[in-house]
C-alpha cells in the first residue's frame, strides 16, 4: 500500500500540494493552540511550559511531513 502525498519537498521545508496536507496542518496548529491555552488557564502564568507543547506540535508536524511527502 503506497502512502498518499500531501506536502511537497521545497528546499529545506514541506509544503502542502493536497487538501489533506493543509487539514493536518490546521489541525496540529489548532491543537497547539489548544495545548497552549490549556496550560495557562491549569499551571498559571507560566510562560516556560508553553515552549515545550509548542515543540512537541512542531515534532508531530515534521513527522506527518516526513511520512507524506516525496
């Protein structure tokens, strides 16, 4: 079974080329939001513990990229 592809190689970085690139994309943004907001409404004003869940968002995005692309 071939993997479909939704993001294209472009220089150092991936682009969505298929409307589900662009849904998974929106989609992990909208969860990192989501993360990030639920991390300062629970600990407080934190500002440090936003850093991590933002990494952990960019992690999941490169690793959707890297296994639909070319």
């Amino acid at each position: 079974m071939e993997r479909e592809i939704w993001f294209e190689k472009w220089l150092w970085s991936y682009m969505p080329c298929h409307w589900k690139g662009v849904a998974a994309l929106f989609a992990v943004i909208a969860l990192t939001l989501a993360a990030m907001f639920l991390v300062r409404y629970v600990v407080g004003d934190v500002d440090w513990l936003e850093i991590p869940v933002f990494f952990a968002g960019l992690l999941t995005m490169h690793m959707i990229c890297k296994r639909h692309s070319r």
